[in-house]
C-alpha cells in the first residue's frame, strides 16, 4: 500500500507528469481572479455508492503543488461509501486548491471505479477458491494507480509488467515454433524461481503445455464446458487460469470448473469512473 517513501519513489514523477499536461505555463483562469495568497476550504463529496479508493493520491496532488495543503479525510481507500457522503475537506491556497483541482480529482474518480468494479466480481466470487486477477491491459502511465485499485477492492494482481514474470502467449508460441520449444528456451533463460506460464486455447494445448511441464495454465477464451475438462485434465499439476469474456453473468459458471484463478481485464479498461465532486470552496 501507499507510505511516503513508495509515494516519492513510484507516484510523484507521474503525478507530476499529469499536473504538466494540465498546465504548460500557468493557470490562467485561477491567476486571473485569484491575485494573492488567500486561504480556503473545499468539500470532497461522494456523488455515488461505491468503494473509495486513490485518496493518498488525490492528497499527493495537492501536496506537491503546495506542501502546506491539508486534506482532513472521514474515510480510508477500501471504505465503501454513499452518494451525500463528505469524504474530506481541503484547506489551503485557494490558487492551489483550484489548480490541482482536476488532476486530484482524474485520479480519484478513476481508482475508485476500478475498486468498486472489482469489489462487485470479488463478492460474486464470494467463498470459492477461484480469485481473481488484474491484466497488463491498463492506460498508459497509470498502471501503478490501476492495480493498486484492484488490490483495495479485494483483488490479486497478476504480473505488474513484462519484467515480472513469464507468460507465454500464442505469439510466442508461434515465434518459438510450438509450446514444447517456447517452454523449454524459457526454462533455460529464465532464474528457476521464475514461474512459466503458458496461454492455451484448446484441450490438445492443454496437453502439450503439461508435457512440456508449464507451472500455470492459462484457459483462454473456452468455452465453459471444455474449460471444466481442461482442469479435470490438468489434476492439479498445474496452476489454471480462466481469461477472455469474464462478466458479472459468467462468475458462478467459472467457479464450477474449478479454475484456481480468473483474470478480467475489464477491471482496468473498461470499469466506469465513481462520481465525487470538489464543493462550495470558499475563503476562510
């Protein structure tokens, strides 16, 4: 989870990077009302049911335009809050406050969709053994802010980039020329503490990726029944994973074929942002 020292080291340059798009010279707008030094307060407000999530980064915002901003929060990422809700109150340079406005605000609607995304797949699953994973299919730059809304929504992450683990898709296969071949040159280069995991997308795959000795099986796009009797075929002498087309509708169907773990990239490319709002600011 966020501290100050991994909010230094992984978030401030891009946070930095979105305040830089948003301003290239100026605030032209808050410095053409806003003359002077005045101190104020904003309302967060929550404007719909979900899960918050991103509020250290939303107070990050505000801190690295101005050290001296104070953001007095009522709740902690992973709460799940209601529409009407005053999640914080921010008091500082009213200039800072309006110019850091957006950005603090991007991130949080953002984070917080994907947590209660996340948290709506997460109950469905409720008591199973399947868990359910993130995927690399995240917007640019924001991977670390995604992912981190995954985990406070009750989901696991899968590999956090390319660097992190082995996973042999149907491209690779094809490059290396079959699953026996991509398995074995990945067992040569890869450190032994390296998982190998292989994408298959048929019962015949599935075979060829046990022979070949692969430590996680990923099911990609099967259909239930054939899903079900690819982890009958497995046994568990592999890890399986389920992917491709994962909805709300297909939860409980995934959980009968006994699949150890389901990735949903939807999670986040596709959850919509939560509405909260920055209120009534005034000078104090």
């Amino acid at each position: 989870m966020y501290n100050k020292a991994t909010m230094k080291i992984n978030v401030d340059e891009l946070i930095w990077m979105a305040l830089k798009e948003d301003i290239t010279s100026e605030d032209i707008t808050t410095n053409a009302i806003m003359r002077e030094d005045k101190q104020g307060q904003a309302q967060l407000l929550c404007k719909q049911d979900g899960v918050i999530a991103g509020l250290d980064v939303f107070e990050r915002v505000f801190k690295l335009l101005d050290e001296n901003t104070q953001v007095e929060f009522n709740f902690k990422d992973g709460d799940y809050v209601k529409n009407g809700d005053l999640l914080a109150i921010v008091t500082g340079d009213i200039r800072t406050i309006l110019t850091g406005e957006r950005v603090a605000l991007n991130y949080l609607q953002r984070m917080s969709g994907i947590a209660t995304h996340t948290r709506k797949l997460v109950e469905l699953l409720g008591d199973a053994k399947t868990k359910l994973l993130d995927t690399r299919k995240t917007t640019p730059n924001m991977r670390i802010f995604e992912k981190y809304a995954v985990k406070v929504g009750g989901g696991t992450n899968h590999r956090y980039n390319l660097s992190d683990g082995i996973l042999i898709k149907d491209n690779h296969i094809g490059a290396a020329g079959g699953i026996k071949k991509a398995v074995e040159m990945a067992k040569e280069y890869a450190p032994f503490v390296r998982k190998i995991e292989v994408e298959v997308e048929n019962l015949e795959q599935v075979k060829e990726a046990l022979e070949a000795g692969a430590d996680i099986i990923m099911l990609d796009n099967m259909d239930n029944a054939t899903m079900k009797e690819a982890v009958c075929l497995i046994d568990g002498k592999a890890e399986t994973e389920c992917s491709g087309n994962v909805t709300a509708e297909r939860v409980k169907d995934i959980i009968e074929t006994g699949v150890d773990y389901v990735s949903c990239g939807a999670l986040t490319h596709s959850s919509p942002i939560m509405d909260v709002s920055l209120k009534n600011l005034h000078a104090i």
